[in-house]
C-alpha cells in the first residue's frame, strides 16, 4: 500500500523527533562516562564546536552579518550562557557525583520549572498547574533523597546542581520567547551555539584544555563523538526540524521518551541499577509533565518546553 505523498514528510519529522529525544536521553551517561577523563570545560567546548559545524552544515540556517550586531548580540550571549555553557558545563560536573539514571528523571521536570516561571511572571495558576507543581516537587524530592537522604553526598550535591540545570534551561526558555521570536528555532539554535562557543574558547585554551585530549581513551574519543556530533549535532537540527514541522507543543510530548532512554543506556553501558524510590519519583516528575501538558493544550503553546543535553 502505497503512502500518501502529505504522509512522507509527517512519518520523517516523527522519526526525527524520536531520535532527538532519545539521543539526549542517552547522552548523559556517555557524560558521566567522559567526565572520568575530561574536564567539563573542555566537554562543553568540544560539544559546542560539533554543534555549531553539524547545524551551519546541515540546518539550513541563512546566516547574515547583521545577526550579530549588538542589538542581537548581547542577547545571544545571556541565551548562550543559559542555554549551553552553564547548561552544560554544570550537567557534566554534577554527573561526576551522581548517577546518570537519576539526570533522566530530574531533566524531565524542566517543562514543570518553565511553567512555574512564567507563573511566577503573572500566568494565571489553574487546578492542574497547581497540582504539576506538587507532583513534579514531590519526585523531584524522591530522586534526590532516594540514595539514603540528604546526608548521601556527593550523591545529594549532584542532583541539586543538576536540578539546577532545569532553572538555567527555564530562563533560557523565556529568554527565547521575548527577545528572538521572529526568528526561526534553528536560527536561533545556530547562533546560540556559535556565540557560546567563541566565549568558551578562550577560557578553554588558556586552561590548556587541547592538552587533556592527549591522554583521551578509545573509549573516551567515542563518547565525545556520541556528544558532539550526534547528541549536539544531529539531536539539534532534528529537534528544530520537528519544532518546525509538527510544531513545539506536538513535538513536546516526545520528551516523556527522555529519561526512559537514559535508564536504558545507563544500566547496559554504565552497569547502573535504578532504586524504586527514584523510579517512583520519577514517575511522579512525569505524570507533573503531562498536567503542565494538558493545560496549555487548549490555550496558548508553550513553545520552547523542549530539553537539551
């Protein structure tokens, strides 16, 4: 049976959303993997470096000198910040203490910690806003504490600063909304990235950070691969394509497929075995997301509720 020519692009744009998604699920336990033998400098540097040749490749984006006049660019530089450099940089230190599983859980709270921000901007709070923030709070202290409590550091300290991440990738979001909103989402994917990578250069080659990569392992050459090319690569520009072509909240509900990809990456490539505690909050993170969801669905879009690794 033949498929309908409208139905090609549909089933190309679904894949690529799936892929996306699974993608930055399983990029945080190749981090974990790398932070053994990598600085976090230099794994942000290097993910920011494939991110920005695989989208000025691939992503269409037309570029122009104007785009970096400083009307735009000191906006670029806040959102890069946000978004990539401390986005990043902070994810890959926190998963040198804690548990790649327990990353899963807590970044899919993020959608919760954007709408609890933009509450706290003026948005009215319905009955199952209210009741996401409860669901997504109560999880969220479930994986933290599921490792014997508040005392069970370093554990404890890495998933605080790694919920942090869920904050820094909220005000981004806003950020995105206000001021670039008449640009496409991989435009302002592509400078985003660009911009954070020539802020990040510097401190990294002051640092000698091109010396670490000396004493890098086979194995280690392998997950910055996986995190350059493929998780800030190619899980960008398919996310972006989706964005566009599905639009932001269809391609939104493809997130829930997140934390699952990294459970699953995490026990076959680090050995990691989940506790029913954080599987449990997890869930609780999860059923928050899909209030949040189902309140915006019949009012105005939460554009950019989307995660990045």
């Amino acid at each position: 049976m033949d498929i309908p020519k409208q139905q090609k692009p549909l089933n190309r744009l679904y894949l690529q959303v799936v892929f996306a998604t699974v993608l930055w699920g399983a990029s945080f336990p190749f981090t974990k993997r790398l932070a053994v033998e990598l600085s976090p400098l230099s794994i942000v540097t290097f993910r920011a470096l494939a991110g920005v040749l695989v989208l000025v490749a691939l992503s269409g984006s037309k570029l122009r000198a104007a785009d970096f006049k400083p009307a735009y660019l000191w906006k670029l530089a806040i959102m890069s910040l946000l978004g990539v450099s401390a986005q990043q940089y902070l994810q890959a230190y926190s998963l040198k203490y804690t548990q790649a599983s327990h990353a899963g859980w807590l970044i899919a709270a993020t959608p919760i910690v954007v709408a609890g921000l933009m509450a706290a901007l003026g948005e009215r709070i319905g009955v199952s806003k209210a009741a996401a923030f409860l669901l997504g709070s109560a999880g969220a202290v479930l994986v933290v504490f599921s490792r014997g409590g508040a005392l069970a550091l370093p554990s404890t300290r890495g998933d605080l600063i790694f919920l942090g991440t869920c904050f820094t990738w909220a005000f981004y979001v806003l950020a995105v909304r206000k001021w670039l909103n008449f640009w496409p989402q991989a435009k302002v994917t592509t400078l985003t990235m660009i911009v954070a990578l020539a802020s990040l250069l510097p401190g990294w080659l002051l640092s000698g950070g091109p010396a670490e990569f000396s004493s890098l392992t086979a194995g280690g050459w392998a997950c910055l691969a996986y995190l350059g090319a493929l998780s800030s690569g190619l899980g960008y520009l398919f996310w972006n394509n989706a964005v566009e072509g599905l639009g932001a909240v269809k391609a939104s509900y493809f997130l829930y497929l997140e934390p699952f990809a990294t459970l699953l990456t995490a026990y076959f490539f680090l050995g990691e075995k989940l506790s029913a505690v954080s599987f449990a909050g997890g869930l609780l993170i999860l059923a928050g997301v899909y209030l949040v969801n189902l309140k915006e669905r019949p009012r105005k879009a939460m554009k950019e509720v989307q995660t990045h690794a």
